[in-house]
C-alpha cells in the first residue's frame, strides 16, 4: 500500500486498521485501571441558535455519559419544539432573506475551506471530544475520522461553485435551461455512531449548495457538533445559516420532521426511526427525505480469495468502530473449502483484537455506546448461542464497568437465526457457510436490507457477477470501509432512499428549476 | 416537417397560430383555438345528437404477465363517458389480490428476465417498435382517450398522442445511454458506479392525461430496465390496457408491464404498500400524494416520486405583450377543461395593464368553443365526472361569495354531462379560496399587483410550487422572477410548453422529484459504489 500523506488524510478505516496487529490483545487490566483524562474541556452545551448560544425555552438540561465509565461528563440543553421552531425560523430568514444564498459561491466556497483549516487547527481536541462522548478509539478519531471530514468539507467546497444546470435541447424554437437551486432549509438527523462525520456529510452538500439548515445531534453525542459549528461562525458562516439542536428524536427530532417550514429532511439512524422520520415528513409537508438506514451487509469470500487478507477486512468490517457502523459486514460468507482455515484464522484474530481504555494508545475497540445498545447486545449473543451457532470466541463483557463488549465470532450461522437476520450494531461477527454463487447471492440478497457488501476473489468474473448481482449501494472487492469523499454512499431496499456524498449527494441538496423562453430567428436549434 | 408535427407541443401550436404560416396548419391546439374564433361560441352542441366515437372497446381486463384476466374477485367498475354520463364499458376491478398477481409477475420478469438481461440496444428497440405501433393507432387511440376523459379529440389526437410517441422515441434514445461514472480516488482504488434497474416500479397514474402520463412514467422505467405494474385512474382505465397491448406486439416480456385497472383506497393502496414493489411513482392530488408516501413509509421505504397539485402563478408585467399573455393566460389556464396540475390558476396582472387584459381575457373566454370534443373546432369539452363537475361548480358560488367580480360564465354549460362556462373572475384575493385550492376546472382568476417584489411574495405564499408563467420584455425582470419564483418550470413567455427533454416536478407540496427529461432517469436508477484496491497503478 502506498504510504504518505493522501493515505494518512483519506485514511480509511481498513487501510488503519491494519496497525492494530502489531498490538497485544486486550490487557484485561484497562477496564479496571483508572480511564485517562481527555485532554480537552467543554466550553459548548447549549443550543446554537441564530448564531448564539443560547439555553433551551424550558430551561431544561439533560446529562451526557461517558461510555467507559457510564458517568456524566456534561449537562447540555435540551432542545424541544420551542427550540426547533426558534431553529427554523432563523435558518428561514437566513435563506429567505440572505446573505448565505445571496453570496457568490466562490465566498461560500471560501468559508467552507477556512472552516476546514480551523478544524485542522483543533484536531486533537475535536478528536478527544468525539472519542469522551462516543467511546471511539482516540487514534481512530485523530488519525481517520476527522481528516476524513476535513476532507469532505475541502471536497464540498469545491463543488460550491461547480453546481452547474443544463442547458436542453428543444423540439421547437424555445430556449430551455435548467437551474439547479438551493432548496432553502434543510433538517438534518445525525447518529451518535459517526458524529462528526455525518455530520460532515449532510452539513458539507447542504452549505456548498446555499441551504440553511438546522441540524439536530443524536442525545448521545451533543459534543463534538457543538464545538465545530462554533469553529464555522469563526470561519464567516453568517448566523442563522446552520443550526444546532441537542435532544431526543419523539420531542426535538419529531418537531423538525413534522415542520411546515422546512423544505428538506436528511436522517441517518435506523430503519424503525426512518420509517417515522418518512411517516412525519408525508403527513406535514411533503418535505424532501433523504435516508441513511440500517444494514446486514454480506461479506463473500470466495474459493480463490486471498484469506488472510479477507480474514482481516471481514474482522474490521464487523468490530471497526465498536461494531457500531450501518455498513457493518455482519454476514460473513465463506465458501465451503475454505470455511475451516477461515474460522480459525478469524477466532485468532478477534483474540488479538485489543480492547481498553479509547484514549490509551494502540487500543482498537472501545466500550459501546450506552447501556442499552450494551445489553441489546448481550441478548443478540444469547440469542446467538441459544439457537444454536457455535460460539468460537468471546461472548461476554469486559471488566465490570462502562459498557464493554468482548469481540465475539459465531460460526455455523444459519440464515434463519436471528443473529443472521437482524442489525447487532456491536462486536459480534457471524460466519456462514456457503457451496455455490447462486446459492450465495441468492441468500446474501435475502434481507430487507441492501446497504453494502464485500466481495473477496481473485477472479475477474467472479467479481463482475457478484458485483452486478448484489442488491446494494456499495460493493467493496478485496477491501472495505473505503470512504473517499467521492464515493457515493446509501442503500437499496430498507437500507434508505438517496446517495450521501460525491456528486450524487449534490443533489439531495438542489431544486431542478426549468426554465422556457421562446427563441425568436434562431441560428440553430 | 414530419418531425414537427410530432413534437407538435401545446402551447407551440398556439403561439404558431397568432403567427400564422404552415407549421402552425400541422399543430393541434393553436388550430383548433384559432380556429374557434370562427365558430358561434357555445354552439350548443351538448344538445345536439352526440358524435359516436369510431373506436370499439376491445380491452376491459386487467393485464398481468401478459395475458389478459378478470380481476380475481369477478367484480367489474362501469367506466363513463363524461359527455353524457353514460357507461361507455365495464371494467375489471383490480383489488389486492390482482396488485399481488400484478407484482409476482413483474418480480419474475425482473429477477429472472429476460427484460433486465437483454442488452439495452434490444430494450430500446421495442420502445421502438412500440412507438410506431402507437403511431399507426394514433386515431382510434385519440378517440378512446377523448370517449373516456372528454378531452377534444383534435387536442388528443395531434398533441397528446403524439407527444406520448415523442417521449416514448425520447426514452428509447437513452436506454443504451444509462452511463455510470469512474470516480476519482483518494489513494490506490479503482472506483466506479454503475447505474442499475432499481426492480419492479408500482406507477399511479391519474385521468386528466391518461396516455402522456403513461409515457412519462413508463418509458424512463422501461429505459432503465424495470419492471412494473401501472394502476390507472378509475375514471379512465381503457387507453392504457389498448397501447398496453401494443407494447406486447412489439416484442415486450410477459411480466414487464403489468396494468391492474381499480380504485385508488383498494388497488392503489395495495400497490403502494406492497412489501416486493421497490419503487412507487405517483401523480394526483396533494392529499393523495401524502398518503402514498405514508403507505410507503409505513411498508418497506420504497423510494417515492410525487408529481401532486399546483397553484400556478402567471405574472402579467407592465411590459408584456398583452395581447399575446391573454392568449396564453386564457389557454394555461383553461387547456383541458382546466384539469392540468400545472395550470395558470392565479393571473397577476400589473395595475397599469389590469383593465385592459380583464377585458380581453373576458372576450376570449366568452369566445372559446365549448361542445362535444368530437366535434372540429371544439376547444373545451366536459369536465371528467360528476363529482369534479359539482367541486367546480362549488368553487364558482365560492368566488361569488366572496366578492370576486365574476366577469363571465359561472354556471353548467347545457343539461347533460359535465360542460361548464368557461368562467372568469376578476379583483380576486389571495385570500380567497379561489386563489388558494387547486379548482381543477375552466376557472381564471385574474389579480391585480404593483410591483415586483409585492408580486413574488404573493405568488410564492402558497403551500405548492409546480410552475409559473412570467410575461415581460424586459430581460431584468425575467431574470429576476425567474429564479425568485418557487416552483420547479418558469415559462417565461410561454406557457405549458412540455418536450421529453425538459423536467417536469414542484417545489414545496407540488412533489419531490423530476420526471421527463434526465432527470427523470434517476427515479429508476439505483447507484451502485465499486471498489476495488489497485496494485501498481500508472496514475491515479
């Protein structure tokens, strides 16, 4: 792999991960040691409103914990109704009346790059925030996460002033264009799993466009979104332009769904909360719905692949991030005559797979979200050993604090049990066992899913078959987790409506406006 | 020649006819107003003897997987000619059980072809094909789909059919054109995206222009290689059956395309919430559109695009050619007995040209030839049913009530079907009702305003945003309204100018997405991300 510094700032997940197995496996003393103090503060908890700070109408707060320990770490305003509407109206009189819309985009485009030079500038602290509130490897933070949203804000600002419309050809003497317009105020959701960089992926598209827009954080990573979108206003953002909400989905992320102002809606979570996100927009406004949802995403290893690299890539495909990725490879195929060496290979490695303390170096997996995905999880492994899957390895918690997850491997999945079936959202990989290609893309095709899929082979046309015949928005062929900005990404099926970032994501974000005027002696038509 | 007379586009011809010459002798729409200017105003020809349609009814059943079936329950609708009132026919009444038949064959055809497997060449040639068998049937196809809707037979028969012959040629050229993209890169990978067949597409379609809207969702799914099942309007089911049959005879699968005739809270719904439909279209109203989406939300998130109700704006500018914007006002607004989604239902005209264009809006209203749509020279034929005949009426009294200057017609034209006088109210206001729902009939409602700001808000305070029309010389201001108005076309001295190539959708509650033109490929398309690592890339 070539090194250097486009590999480091497009450092992807499975191109870092690799670093991890020079590692030792998890020092089961980590849990028990005293966690490391980040080194950052909380200056940010209220809502961003208008360009202020300001305190939620009720006055209410609600705690965020960190996921090591399950302890508070900040009280941070609790954004409802109230707030969303104050939130509209200001992103409302900030499109309706300017200047963000109103600017040249090369100015936009300007601001969009200064916010991404201060981000470069707060790194380390933006990382240390993101890995406190989330529990995510600090290096994984640091070192992939937020280069990866420095560069799509970079990638973003340079589509700013590249929003071309088309010119048409006519039947008759008309002269015919097409203007690609902001839409005007975006709602935007973003999930606790990534949260800066969806954020980076519903704020960059929506701003290079001229939106305003009022986005509203998952209740349990309020931080870190707060912080950027401070470094944005002191990058030249005008106030009203992008919003903050912190707060819960059934109150402040019902509010914006449901607003007759808002003209476009962006959601990243599950596919329950997709449904409602869909149900709320149709029932309002008919606002314009983009949706990232779930996935059970199938990872096919073929005869002729290279094992141990497929046994890597599946291992990071499943236990990257906590397990805690919508694109997750969390059905492992693997073909019958390879099946035995893969399950052993994949056991060894998961035993290496170091889990501690996030902010402690070299450490690769991080406790989980919260209490309740913790013990979501646990009952998916119980459910897994009780139907009857071989448990190769793990299956347990780490330590006896904070929300720690042994990585664990099932082998012998079978596609009716429930662990093959439904979205774990944590470090359990299952692996299954297949004999031909039809067989295999019949059976990795059959979910209400169809958000990504992995496919390791040598062969040419094996590649170009599962290629075409994998009911997916992203195929990665002897890799994974690839996420250039470039890369269009979403789901087919129940995993969403729409394609988030590269030039597709541009137009979640415009109107197509026709325009007709008659040509009166045209030279040519 | 040929080829204008085939795009021969609505409101072309009627700017072809104020300027004369022979193109515009071969277009429809601009001949037949033109020509109404001629003939006695409300000859009344609904009491006359009716013209008999010179077309049998030969297609009743529903088609599934490329047979023709009773629906499963044995149950039929009467289908009516809107002229009388009279059942013209009895038709199959699709239910659930024939949406599931409907989409178990179109799963078939696509999961296992051959539709999806052929090359692209071979699917644009049967839109080929199918185009030219439509060309051959082109009069009795007009003459089955103005029976149905009552929309004049010359308007179907030189505009409409050829335009849906327009726009299946147009679809035909891309489906061997559906490119994906290599992407750059941010380190050693080959990216690509392919651009593939989403899967089987459950289209709505509705009664005021059965076959174009046909073609407008059709074509681009075909194009892109799906598969689907079509539900037709209730109140005009037999168009769609007849060129469905000659889809068959051009070479389409069994299963491809699948119609199921029926109502919208049974058929309708079941289509929409069906579990293996992976992608709906729709066209209606605003509170039908909210909830197809819900259905969809609620089933398997099938992606959704709405094409829903209008308010259209259309801004009279001090420095219009006012002759010509009355022209076109009069036609955007009345076109199709004023069932267009897109219609021009608020006229603002500017203060210092008022008196003048409610004047000669009047009398080309009181000029426009109202009669049996079989009949040369009818422009304005009977609204589609009784229910949208008594709504209509309702939103006249409505305008009366509420002090709008009722300056001519106001009442049912005759005493049989669903005529209506082709009305015209003057000193409207936005708040009336008149100038805030969708009337869906031969209503103009003409308003005054000062100047260009005042006139933007106004025309932008209203919960849709499906076009606009802007009559101006001035280059400024057209500009200005142009991209200032909210709404997804601006014809800008034109009105309902509609060619395959240009998109067609609304802004706010008037849709979510664009159909004709590229755009509309998108709706059957999903994105696929490639990736593969490189080894030894010369560059990057």
């Amino acid at each position: 792999m070539k090194a250097g510094v486009s590999t480091i700032l497009g450092g992807l997940a499975s191109r870092y991960f690799s670093w991890g197995r020079a590692i030792n496996r998890f020092s089961t003393s980590v849990a028990v040691e005293e966690p490391i103090r980040p080194t950052v503060q909380i200056d940010y908890t209220q809502l961003l409103i208008n360009g202020q700070f300001v305190d939620a109408a009720s006055g209410k707060t609600f705690p965020t914990l960190d996921p090591r320990t399950g302890e508070v770490i900040a009280h941070v305003a609790e954004g409802d109704t109230e707030d969303v509407n104050r939130a509209v109206s200001a992103a409302r009189k900030a499109f309706d009346e300017g200047p963000w819309p109103k600017m040249t985009p090369y100015e936009r485009s300007c601001i969009i790059y200064r916010f991404a030079d201060l981000l470069e500038k707060h790194r380390n602290e933006i990382a240390a925030l993101e890995t406190w509130d989330n529990g995510k490897p600090y290096e994984q933070a640091a070192n992939v996460e937020i280069p990866l949203v420095i560069r799509n804000f970079r990638y973003y600002a340079g589509w700013a002033d590249k929003i071309h419309g088309l010119t048409v050809p006519a039947d008759g003497p008309y002269h015919v264009q097409t203007l690609h317009e902001p839409i005007g105020v975006a709602g935007q959701l973003v999930p606790w799993n990534f949260p800066l960089l969806i954020y980076s992926w519903k704020v960059g598209p929506a701003l290079a466009c001229g939106n305003t827009m009022v986005l509203k954080t998952a209740e349990l990573t309020p931080l870190s979104a707060l912080y950027v979108s401070k470094l944005f206003l002191e990058a030249g953002l005008p106030p009203g332009v992008l919003n903050v909400i912190s707060g819960f989905g059934p109150t402040a992320g019902a509010a914006l769904c449901s607003h007759m102002d808002v003209d476009k809606l962006d959601f990243t979570g599950s596919t329950n909360t997709g449904k409602i996100v869909l149900g709320l927009a149709s029932k309002s406004n008919l606002k314009k719905v983009t949706l990232e949802l779930g996935g059970k995403s199938p990872i096919i290893v073929c005869e002729d692949a290279d094992i141990d690299l497929a046994v890597e890539h599946a291992h990071t495909a499943v236990f990257f991030n906590q397990g805690q990725c919508c694109c997750a490879g969390s059905r492992t195929f693997v073909h019958e005559s390879v099946y035995n060496e893969f399950i052993e290979k994949a056991k060894a490695r998961a035993l290496k797979r170091v889990v501690g303390d996030p902010f402690k170096k070299g450490v690769e997996q991080g406790p989980q979200i919260d209490g309740e995905q913790f013990k979501k999880i646990l009952n998916y492994i119980r459910s897994g050993i009780e139907s009857g899957a071989t448990l190769e390895y793990g299956g347990e918690r780490v330590g006896s604090k904070g929300y720690y997850i042994q990585p664990t491997v099932f082998s012998n999945v079978e596609d009716n049990m429930l662990i093959a079936k439904e979205e774990i959202f944590g470090p359990v990989q299952s692996i299954l066992k297949f004999k031909t290609f039809d067989e295999v893309i019949r059976r990795a095709n059959t979910t209400q899913f169809g958000l990504a899929a992995g496919v390791f082979t040598k062969n040419i046309n094996t590649a170009n078959t599962l290629t075409r015949a994998l009911r997916v928005g992203t195929v990665w062929i002897n890799c994974y987790f690839v996420f250039d900005a470039a890369i269009p990404f979403g789901g087919n099926k129940m995993s969403g409506n729409g394609r988030e970032k590269g030039i597709y994501g541009l137009s979640n974000y415009f109107q197509v406006k026709a325009v007709v005027t008659p040509l009166k002696n045209p030279a040519w038509l | 020649m040929a080829a204008r007379r085939l795009s021969s586009l609505l409101s072309r011809s009627l700017a072809a006819s104020s300027s004369s010459g022979s193109a515009s002798l071969l277009s429809s729409l601009g001949r037949s107003s033109g020509c109404g200017k001629s003939i006695h105003r409300f000859s009344t020809a609904a009491a006359e003897e009716l013209i008999i349609p010179p077309v049998q009814i030969n297609y009743t059943q529903n088609l599934i997987n490329g047979q023709f079936v009773d629906a499963v329950s044995g149950k039929t609708f009467p289908t009516y000619d809107p002229r009388t009132g009279e059942v013209i026919a009895h038709v199959a009444e699709g239910d659930a059980e024939d949406i599931n038949l409907a989409v178990a064959a179109a799963r078939k055809a696509f999961d296992e072809g051959p539709w999806p497997r052929m090359t692209a060449y071979e699917r644009s040639r049967i839109l080929l094909r199918f185009a030219d068998l439509v060309e051959k049937h082109n009069d009795e196809l007009a003459a089955l789909e103005t029976w149905n809707n009552g929309k004049p037979y010359e308007q179907a028969a030189k505009s409409e059919l050829p335009l849906l012959i327009r726009l299946f040629h147009y679809y035909a050229g891309w489906a061997d054109k559906i490119h994906g993209l290599t992407v750059p890169a941010d380190g050693d990978y080959h990216v690509q995206t392919l651009h593939e067949p989403i899967g089987v597409a459950g289209q709505i379609i509705p009664w005021n222009f059965p076959l174009v809207m046909f073609a407008w969702k059709v074509g681009p799914a075909l194009a892109c290689g799906n598969t689907i099942v079509l539900k037709t309007a209730e109140q005009t089911p037999l168009t769609a059956l007849f060129v469905a049959k000659l889809f068959h005879e051009a070479g389409l699968p069994p299963g491809v395309l699948n119609i199921v005739s029926g109502y919208g809270p049974t058929a309708g719904a079941a289509l929409a919430s069906h579990m293996d439909v992976d992608k709906l279209a729709f066209t209606g109203s605003t509170d039908t559109g909210k909830i197809v989406l819900e259905l969809a939300a609620r089933s398997n998130l099938k992606p959704v695009t709405l094409e829903l109700g209008g308010k259209s704006p259309f801004i009279v500018c001090e420095d219009a050619d006012v002759d010509k914007a009355v022209e076109l006002a009069h036609f955007a607004l009345f076109f199709n007995q004023g069932q267009c989604c897109c219609a021009g239902s608020r006229t603002y005209v500017h203060e210092r040209v008022h008196d003048e264009f409610i004047e000669k809006a009047k009398a080309r209203a009181v000029r426009r030839v109202v009669g049996d749509p079989f009949k040369k020279g009818v422009e304005q034929g009977p609204q589609i049913d009784s229910e949208q005949f008594e709504k209509v009426l309702r939103y006249i009294r409505s305008g009366i009530k509420s002090n709008a200057t009722l300056e001519c017609g106001g009442d049912r034209f005759g005493s049989k079907g669903y005529f209506i006088q082709p009305t015209v109210f003057s000193n409207v206001q936005d708040d009336m009702l008149i100038a805030q729902d969708e009337i869906f009939g031969p209503v103009q409602s003409i308003f005054k305003f000062k100047d260009l700001d005042e006139v933007i808000r106004r025309a932008n305070a209203t919960r849709y945003g499906l076009a606009a029309g802007v009559f101006t010389k001035n280059l400024d201001t057209a500009n200005t309204l142009t991209r200032a108005l909210r709404a997804g076309t601006v014809w800008v001295n034109c009105f309902d100018v509609f060619d395959a190539a240009i998109p067609f959708g609304g802004y706010k509650m008037s849709g979510i997405g664009r159909e004709k033109g590229i755009y509309s490929l998108n709706n059957y398309l999903q994105v696929k991300a490639v990736i593969t690592p490189l080894k030894k890339a010369a560059w990057l």
